[in-house]
C-alpha cells in the first residue's frame, strides 16, 4: 500500500503559495540609501572600508534599519581583525563569525532566498537581454516558441 488518496495530477497545487508572496521583500538594484559611516573610534584599514562599502552600496542595505547597521558596525571590528589573525584557529573562528552574520543579513544568494528577497535589476523588468549578458528566461522561452513554428 503505497499511500493513501488520489495521485498527484496536474491539478495539483500548493495550497499556501499566495500567503508565502505576501511576505517577500522586493529590493532594487542601483537604489542607494541612507546609511551611518563607520565610527571614528580607530583607524579603519582600507580592506575594512572596502567591505563596509560594498555592504553600504548593495540593495539590501535599503531595507536596513538601525539595528541592522550596528550589526554591520560590530562585523567591521572582526573584519579589521582578519589580517591579524596569528593562528589558524583564530583566522576560522574569525570567518565564521563573519560569515554567520553577514548571512543574517542576506550576504548569498541563498541567503536571500531564505529571506524571501528579491532583488530586481533595473532593467530586468523588460524581457530583454540583462547587462550581463544573460537573456530574461520569459524571452528566451519567447524566442524558443518563435523558432518552433
């Protein structure tokens, strides 16, 4: 006895997938938003800086709020401390914590999945070819269906 109730067919659907894109968060490539400079309490290597930059440019720093960038401010410490880092221990335990919180903070693209964002190009909304290089997957099914008749 295999289970019980009909086979799944193509009528099939997931019952909860109007609720889950309620709590999705759209941000937008290319958007810049307010956001504090690091501390003045010491002198910030040029490798932190570059960090925290990135982190201060990226869409998701749109949605940041306060909380959020004293975590960020908190991660800079430890990403001032990678070069000095003297043993292997304290290089890994270093990383990971970097790694670990820069995750909460939807750092990867899965990471970003887990959070339901979603980060939208400038240009993505066309159906045309991305900046990259990449073709939309609407236009190229498009194309695919052109060349099919």
């Amino acid at each position: 006895m295999a289970g019980n109730g009909p086979p799944p067919g193509k009528t099939r659907r997931r019952r909860n997938r109007d609720e889950l894109a309620e709590f999705g968060t759209q941000l937008h490539d290319g958007t810049t938003s307010e956001s504090p400079p690091l501390p003045d309490s010491s002198p910030w290597s040029p490798h932190t800086l570059d960090w925290y930059e990135t982190w201060r440019s990226s869409p998701q720093a749109a949605a940041f709020i306060a909380t959020d960038w004293q975590r960020l401010h908190m991660i800079a410490l430890l990403v001032e401390e990678l070069p000095n880092a003297d043993t292997p221990g304290k290089l890994t335990g270093l990383m990971s914590e970097i790694r670990i919180n820069e995750s909460l903070l939807g750092a990867t693209h899965v990471d970003r999945l887990r959070a339901r964002m979603k980060i939208e190009r400038p240009n993505q909304g066309s159906g045309k070819e991305l900046s990259t290089g990449v073709v939309d997957i609407a236009e190229r099914r498009r194309r695919r269906m052109n060349d099919a008749s």
